[in-house]
C-alpha cells in the first residue's frame, strides 16, 4: 500500500460484479495507490467511499456499468455529491497487453477516470428505472403472447380433423375467443380431449397476456408522459417509442454533445457512400438498433398520416431518391427533432377540458369531426391526448365555446 501525500488528488475506479465490487485508487501523478473488494450492499457502498475517501481528496469515480451492476454504487457516490463517470470497456488489444483481473479492471478504471480517457457522464439510473421496467415487462408479455399464438396455430396443424377445420377458419382474436369460451366434453376420446385442453389454455394464456400488456401500457403512458410530456406529445411517437427514446438518453441528456451525436448514437446518420461520379449516403447500420427502430416507427407513422411529411417524401422521390434515402433522410430529421424534446424537455398545452366542455354542450364526436372534416377518431385521440396538433385543438376550443 502506498500513502499519498496531503498535495496529491486521488481518483477512484470500480469493477462491478453481482455480489461484490472492486475499488482501486490512483493519484493525480499516476501511481496506484490500493485496492479492496467489497460487497455490493448499502453498507459495502459506504465503505467503499470511505475507503477511497481516506487516501487522499477524492476528484472523480470511474464505474464500468454505471447503469447494471454497478447502478448501486453510483447511486451512493452521486448522493455524495462525488463526481461519477462512466468507463467504457478497454480494446481487446489493451486486455491482451495487461491481462484481466478485478484489480487490474479496477486500476484501468480509475486511470480512466483520472485522466478523462474513454469516459462518459454517468447515466442517472433513477429517472428511466421505471420506465425501463415497465417497458421491458410490457415487452416480454407480448413476445410470450405471440409464443403462444404461434403455438396455437402449429397445433391446430397437427389437430384432428374436425377441430382443425373449426378453427382454422377463424383468424386472431376471433380464434382466440373462440378457444377460450369452447366447451371440452367428455365423449371425446382421451387424446382430442387433450389437444383440446391445450388449446383452451393456450387461448386463455394470451387473453391473459393481452390484458397485461395493456395495463403495463397505460403505466408507461403515464411514466414517460410526466417524465418529457413534449416528447410524448410528438406526432408519431407513441408510449413504447417514447420510452425507448428515453431509456437511450440514459435519463441524463447531457451526454450527447450535439443532435448530431444524438443521430449517430440512434444509427441515424449518413454513412457516405459515393463512388465515381455517384455521390450518395447511405443507411448507417450501427448505434443502438433499439433506438433506432423507435425512429423509423416514427418515420413511418408520419409518411402514412402526417400531410407535411407526405409532402416532403413526395417532393424527394420526385428528385429520384429511392426509399431507403427518403427513409434515411427522413429519420435524420426526426432525430434533431428529438435530440430538443430530450435536451430541452417542455410542457404540452393541456387539453382535459376538451371532452367536458362538448360533453356539456351535448355534442357527439360524430359532429365535432364533421365540422373539420376529420374522423371521430381524431377528435376522441385529441382529447384524451393521445394525438397533440395544438392548432386543432385551439381550433376546436373556439369552436366548442362559440356552439
């Protein structure tokens, strides 16, 4: 162990486990000072803060996986009021070279941290845990609910023929119900009785997961909608696309230095692709593909309904750009858009008094929508606020208070 002097800074570094941490110290010149492991408890998180704050002036923290196993200690440090980074992994090549070990991972950390080197700010856990939480659940249950639908349809394959015919002419929920409500009866030969019980539990098995899915989904809407209601607010973005965006910003916006980088970390900005006389970008395939695909929903949602969209995608295949460029462009729109909603988190007009203020006047939606010329439907999304078009909405209070 070496003591530093009371000049020296110290700068600690965590290699974080499921069970236990590993801190390490390194001063401000450069030299290791000492190491310890310990468990990943409030109490082990204490005294690992303890233990780097007695070698000297704590400057910095550099944690490996800021936002998994190591989400603890971060969240102790940063209540400290300590300075937390986060590390990226080494290279291999730099693995090879050194080795790999709990001290050793814990000493490259802390040199990470002390000089700046392949660091971020660290992610603020706390604001997207439920979100992240909520999301991944609702996730889960439609993928198992889809499982379950793909096993229904391969059994029906396989089945008898009578029930094979009965149901296979039914499609999605309609199959679905038909299961769930059938009636198995005894007279049955032991075997179809047995297909017949694993249909029905199968149906049961995705009503269940259906409705699941749609209480974790009026959760999140309310999550994400108080955690960045502008973002929720834009056109096309939806409560799975808006909690995606934010699980991607970390909860800590700050870390992406411009809308560009933004763009780049979603794999939305142009990879140029020119050849000859050919000058041309092309998809960018890396970046977080989540985040990614919750532009391109976006993107989709407004080429199919949003009229200035429409318009612009017109405008660019009459140029001669194919798809995927209209595509491409497009998504690096959406995403300056979205970099300002994240960086710069706003309020949305309210609209709750909508639906009270045409109750009262005893009109119905039907006639609300006939009066701009749009579906019933929009009018019931404007006022629960599921779509935001504040120009319609100014229209149609006016409108509301002069019937």
């Amino acid at each position: 162990m070496t003591f530093p002097s009371e000049s020296e800074q110290v700068f600690g570094g965590v290699d974080t486990h499921d069970a236990t941490i590993h801190v390490a110290a390194v001063s401000d010149r450069g030299r290791d000072l000492d190491d310890r492991e310990f468990p990943t408890t409030p109490s082990g998180y204490r005294r690992a803060l303890a233990f780097l704050a007695s070698l000297g002036e704590l400057i910095a923290i550099g944690i490996e996986g800021s936002s998994s196993y190591g989400a603890g200690i971060a969240r102790a440090a940063l209540a400290d009021g300590l300075v937390v980074v986060e590390v990226m992994r080494p290279d291999r090549a730099e693995r090879r070279r050194l080795g790999k070990s709990d001290p050793i991972d814990a000493y490259q950390t802390a040199r990470a941290a002390a000089s700046m080197h392949r660091v971020t700010p660290v992610k603020d856990a706390s604001v997207v845990e439920g979100i992240r939480a909520l999301h991944n659940a609702r996730r889960s249950a439609m993928k198992a609910r889809t499982a379950a639908m793909v096993q229904i349809f391969h059994q029906l394959v396989v089945a008898p023929a009578d029930i094979r015919e009965k149901y296979r002419a039914l499609a999605g929920e309609k199959r679905i119900n038909a299961l769930a409500r059938m009636r198995i009866t005894t007279t049955r030969p032991a075997a179809e009785q047995a297909v017949l019980v694993s249909l029905k539990t199968l149906a049961a098995r995705c009503q269940q997961l259906k409705d699941e899915h749609e209480q974790l989904g009026k959760h999140l809407d309310q999550l994400v909608t108080a955690a960045n209601p502008g973002l929720r607010g834009a056109y096309g973005v939806g409560p799975d696309t808006a909690a995606q965006l934010l699980i991607t910003a970390g909860g800590n916006p700050d870390r992406f230095r411009s809308e560009a980088a933004f763009a780049a970390l979603c794999g939305a900005s142009p990879i140029p692709a020119s050849s000859g006389k050919t000058v041309r970008h092309r998809l960018n395939r890396g970046g977080d593909r989540a985040a990614n695909g919750a532009l391109h929903r976006i993107a989709l949602v407004r080429m199919s309904s949003d009229p200035r969209t429409r318009a612009y995608v017109a405008a660019q295949r009459a140029k001669g750009l194919s798809s995927k460029e209209v595509q491409r462009k497009l998504k690096r729109a959406i995403a300056r858009e979205i970099f300002r909603y994240l960086a710069t988190p706003i309020t949305v007009p309210a609209v709750d008094d909508l639906r009270p203020l045409r109750q009262r006047k005893n009109l119905t939606l039907t006639a609300a929508a006939n009066h701009f010329a749009v579906w019933p439907s929009v009018i019931s999304e404007l006022e629960r606020g599921l779509r935001r078009d504040d120009t319609l909405a100014d229209q149609y209070r006016r409108w509301l208070h002069a019937a």
